[in-house]
C-alpha cells in the first residue's frame, strides 16, 4: 500500500477517532460495564432468596398472588426462571416485577434503577430512545471504520507487532497500546461494530421495508423475520403456566428455561411462551408454545429455523458475551476494557501529538475518570434517592466539566484517583446499606472486582502524581538555570 | 477439558507466532496460523461452532500480552518537551468539521441504508435471510463509505456519487420487493 493511501486513513481514523471520541468512549464504558448486567441487577438487591431450579407449583402459586396483588390491564405476565442468568424466581406484568421464594410467596418488588440506567446510557446515552438508538448504532458504524482505517494506516504493522515502548514523554507507550489493542483485538472490535449497530439500525429497516413494500405493516415484516403469533382457536381462562413449565422437562430436557411470556393476556389470542436456551447455540432461546390450557402447540423455530433468523436471533449473545456464564462474561469485559482503552490511547496520543494543550487535555481526563466517578457517585444515590438517576449522572458529568475548567490542577492522576475514591465509597455506601448481604456471592462478584479497581487507581495515581512533582521541579530548575544564565 | 486443549493450541499458535516475529521465519508464522486453525475446530468441537469462531477470533487479543510485554523496552525521557499548541476553533473550521459530522451521521446512514437494502433485494434469499445480509451489511458499508469520504479531497463528489447509486437503488426496492 502506498504512503498516500496510509496517510489518508490516518486523517479519516484521526477524525473520527477525535471528533467522536467522547460518545464512543461513554458507549465502549458503559458496554464493558453492561456485560454484567445481570450481576448489577443481583447486585442491588443482594439480600434476595437464590436457589437453582422451581417447581411448576410454586411458580403457580408466586404467579396467582402476584395477579391478586396487581389488577392493572397488562398484555404481558412474564416468569423469570432462576434457571436463567439470574438464579432467582421473578413474576412481573408490562408495569411491575416481584421476586418469590422457592416456595412461590412473593417478596419484595423488583428495584434495579441503577442497572437500567447504566443499560440505557450504553443503547442510548441517555436520549430519547428513537434518536439515542440511531446515534448509538451509528457508532457501531463508526467503530467498524475505525478498524479498517486504523489497520490500513499502521504503517509498521509487522515490524511493530509484538512492541510496547515505554519511557520517553509517554507517547510512543500510547501509540503501541493502542496499535496493540487494534490490531489483536480487531475482530472483536468488528464483532462488536455490527452486531452493536443491529440493535438500532434493525428498527430503521424494519420501517424503510414496511413502507416501501408491505403498504407500512411493520408486523408483517415482523413475521417474516421473527416467527409470527400462533394461529388459535379463541382462548380463555387462567393460563396454566405450571401445566406448560412441567412439559418442559420432557420437550427439551437439555435446555435450561429463561423466561415464560404470557402474550396478549385476557384476550382470544392468548398463548404462553417458555424461551429456553439451546446449549452451544448462540442464538438468545428457542420458544416453546401453549395454549392458555398449558397444551403443547409447537415450537418458534429459532433454533432450525431460516439462517437469517437465526442470525437476528443471535445477536444479543455475540454482542454482551452472553453464553457461557460468568466466564464468556469476563472475556468479553477484558475485551470490553481493551476497547475503551482504544478510545482512551487515541485520543491521548492526539493530545500528545498537539503537546497537550491544558484545558483539552483536562476536559478529556475528566470525562475518562470522571464518568467512572460519576458513575458510582450515581450508584451511591440511588441507594438513597428515588428520583431520575439519569438527571443524577449528567448532573454530575456537567459538574465535572465545570470544576475542571476552574481547578488547573485537576490532572490525570487526580482524577484517577477521585475515581478511586468514588468506587471506595460506593462500596462503603453499599456495605453500610446492605449490611451482611454485601457478602454474599451476589455482592461480592461485582465488590471484589470494584475492591481491585480502588487499590490500582489509588496506586497508579499516587505513581502517577510523583511523576507530575517531579517533572514540575524538574521544569522549574530548568527555568531557573536558564534565567540564571541570562542574567 | 477440551476446551482447555484449545485454549493450549490458541496460546501455543500466539507463542510461535511470536517465534515467528522475533525471528523472522515464514515457515514458524505458517506454524503458528496452522495451529491457530486447528484450536478453532478444537473449540468448535467443544462449544459449538458458532462460539468456536467467535473464541478462536476473539482469543488472541488477550492472549498475545505476555508477549507483548516481554518485548517492552523503556526509552530515554526527552530532554526538550514542546510547548502545548492551541486548537484551532475559527469559524471555518468550526463550519467544516459541523458539516463533516452531519455528513458521517445522517447523510451517509441514508445513503448506506438504501444501497444495503438494493443489495440485499438482489440476493437469492427469503426476507429473513435478506434482511440478515442487510443487518451484517448496513454498518460495514456505511463504515466503508465513511472511511471514502474522509479519506478524499473531492468529498463532494463522492457523496453525489454514492447518492446516485442509493437513488438507483430506489427502483430496485420497488422492483425486487425484500
């Protein structure tokens, strides 16, 4: 390839890398966060009964007293099997979710604002959900140039393959990193690209198809992609759940249940759906229907079905690494920080090449460490505060901005270390407000990694800080010699 | 357990791989990509194909950072660090880079959209299997046109270009409904 060609990668990777580094950080932060956000949501409400399987009878009996309880119309009842990544019995409608014991009593509502706000940042940065989802999905765009351009500008790509060069003023170390994390980790960056842009884009096709060629029947574009409703004779009557969930056993004794759907409830078209997983299968479920008498109908048909639905169907697993428990999970984080990262050295390494002008160079320490602090301090309000915790983040994402305009000795190692103490006493908050439930596995698979995070980023900012004297004194001897000898 | 051995082959093709670099020899980097393959059909063995391509694609990334910290070396701090520059907020640029971005983002999101879909109305699938093509499609191409864009002098004519093509694709949607 001809130095012309790689030159010109180079100005569109630096482009788009710095002018949309902000949105692709935020979304590449909270994603890598957002793996676990099944864990989060056992997260915040530790103190939950677990257990590994329920019987027909007690999903039965949780179901009839939470329907006593919530008589609002709904056109979905959902059970949430502790078979399913979260090993905990859930029954919800459109409106509310209340976890049950092994038994089937209901215990307390379902609260996991924190997760959903952390899930919403990721899909939508927290905007109106039609145009967060497009901006979003047009990242996943974006992510997929930036690992074409980025591969065809490296122009040492062989030579360099193996290198980290530290020392020096810290930018060939950058440089390395970041043409390390791109070139080995490009095909998760990819995978992640297009799979993150289907989520939003689906939608935008789903419409551009109905309208052009089904006179705007979106459902019936629905149909040919995902497998329509069952066609019933007119149902009626309490839907046996339990009669359908105890079939299960015998239909696909090697799937593990995730959840049960009730779809159009109290309506002639009712039927139940029990999705479960297909071992070494990436996509989401195959669905398992009834009748509302809890008679087997048939199968969804995800499983053998058509291949482009079995790719559509599979791209919430390929996306949060979703497959193999908590071990797929943690791959997909280590890739998950490797990518941040990315975003992080790029724009590290623009600053550095511009000689680190002092508010930018701030303004983005800030967002980098400051997210993450705003992040917990969010974290710690919710456990205190009912109210918007989105208006709570952005509050403080504003307040970061701000103070960092102000305070010129708000650096790098400063901000790394506020973020430190922001997940310190997050943890403090959540051990204070949870009491002996922080240590159970719930807490402590999401507290010890945080408890890891605390001690690196005081100890690299404490490192990080004594470089940042020395350099000062050192700059000052400099200025002082040289006066010296003009004098 | 067999998933362990191909997590062995995946490591043992990074390390020739890496043998390979330090020493420059061809036939060690053929080696190491051989072994690399024969871990993808050990993990699909195990996890099914679908995850074996994801691991054995994905696996590398992590495992490559032993080595590349064994080939770190530390450099000399500079002497002279450079005065910061300021950036450039004229209104020009200001103007050019706003446009730029309404380009990237909206322009080239419709443009990308209709020449998928014209694609993907000419391929021999059912809907399912059309849409499919169109879901893996739609960000590659718009990255792709993206990466034309930024990377040319004459920018507007290649985004008439790409738009006379997504308007061609029009009656095409229209001729070869999805």
């Amino acid at each position: 390839m001809n130095k012309q060609t790689k030159q010109n990668a180079l100005n569109a990777h630096t482009w788009v890398g710095v002018f949309l580094s902000v949105l692709l950080f935020l979304v590449c932060l909270s994603g890598t966060i957002a793996v676990f956000h099944l864990e989060f949501e056992r997260w915040e409400q530790p103190h939950i009964e677990e257990m590994e399987n329920v019987t027909p009878l007690a999903i039965e009996k949780a179901m009839n007293t939470f329907l006593a309880q919530n008589t609002e119309e709904t056109n979905h009842l959902y059970v949430v099997f502790p078979t399913s990544d979260i090993p905990r019995l859930v029954v919800e409608n459109d409106h509310s979710a209340f976890f049950a014991d092994k038994q089937g009593n209901l215990i307390e509502k379902e609260s996991v604002s924190f997760t959903e706000m952390l899930v919403d940042l990721h899909l939508y940065l927290n905007l109106p959900h039609s145009w967060g989802m497009i901006l979003v999905s047009a990242l996943g765009a974006i992510i997929c140039t930036l690992v074409v351009t980025g591969i065809v500008a490296h122009k040492r790509i062989t030579k360099d393959a193996f290198k980290l060069r530290r020392g020096g003023n810290g930018q060939q170390a950058q440089i390395d990193l970041h043409n390390r994390f791109g070139l080995w980790a490009a095909p998760f960056h990819f995978i992640i690209g297009v799979t993150g842009a289907y989520f939003g884009l689906a939608s935008v096709i789903l419409v551009v198809v109905a309208t052009l060629n089904y006179d705007g029947d979106r459902e019936a574009v629905i149909n040919q992609i995902f497998t329509p409703d069952p066609v019933l004779e007119p149902q009626s009557g309490k839907p046996e759940i339990g009669k359908a969930f105890a079939q299960l056993a015998t239909l696909a004794p090697e799937k593990s249940p995730i959840f049960l759907t009730v779809h159009e409830v109290g309506k002639p078209e009712q039927f139940i759906e029990i999705y479960a997983k297909a071992p070494n299968r990436m996509i989401y479920a195959e669905g398992y229907r009834f009748d509302t008498s809890g008679e087997f109908i048939g199968v969804a048909g995800y499983e053998y079905g058509e291949w482009g639905k079995q790719l559509a169907w599979s791209m919430y697993r390929l996306h949060f690494g979703d497959f193999a428990g908590l071990a797929s999970k943690w791959f997909y984080f280590i890739l998950g920080v490797m990518l941040t990262m990315l975003c992080v050295s790029g724009m590290e390494i623009w600053l550095s090449k511009k000689a680190h002008p002092p508010l930018a160079t701030r303004l983005w320490y800030s967002v980098v460490w400051g997210s993450v602090s705003a992040l917990a301090m969010t974290a710690v309000v919710d456990m205190f505060y009912a109210g918007s915790l989105v208006v709570i983040f952005w509050s403080l994402m504003v307040f970061n901005t701000v103070v960092t305009v102000f305070l010129h000795r708000l650096s790098k190692a400063l901000w790394l270390m506020l973020s430190g103490l922001s997940v310190l006493l997050l943890l403090i908050a959540y051990i204070g407000v949870n009491g002996a439930s922080s240590f159970t596995i719930s807490s402590l698979q999401l507290n010890v990694p945080m408890l890891v995070y605390v001690v690196w980023s005081l100890r690299r900012g404490a490192v990080l800080l004594s470089r940042e004297s020395n350099d000062l004194s050192a700059k000052s001897a400099t200025k002082f010699s040289s006066a010296a000898v003009s004098e | 357990m067999i998933t362990v051995i191909a997590s062995v082959l995946s490591l043992s093709a990074v390390a020739t791989v890496h043998q390979s670099w330090r020493s420059r020899t061809l036939a060690l980097f053929v080696v190491g990509l051989l072994l690399w393959l024969i871990s993808g059909v050990v993990f699909s063995f195990a996890q099914g194909w679908e995850f074996g391509v994801l691991i054995t694609l994905c696996l590398p990334g992590i495992l490559v950072w032993p080595f590349v910290l064994a080939n770190q070396i530390v450099l000399p701090k500079p002497k002279n660090s450079p005065e910061p520059r300021a950036l450039d907020f004229s209104r020009a640029n200001v103007l050019q880079n706003g446009a730029t971005y309404t380009v990237v983002l909206f322009a080239f999101f419709i443009i990308a959209l209709f020449i998928t879909l014209g694609i993907s109305a000419l391929t021999p699938f059912s809907t399912a299997g059309k849409v499919g093509i169109g879901i893996i499609l739609l960000p590659v191409l718009w990255g792709l046109f993206v990466y034309h864009y930024l990377a040319t002098s004459s920018k507007i004519k290649i985004l008439a270009a790409y738009s006379v093509i997504a308007g061609l694709c029009l009656p095409i949607l229209v001729l070869f409904p999805l």
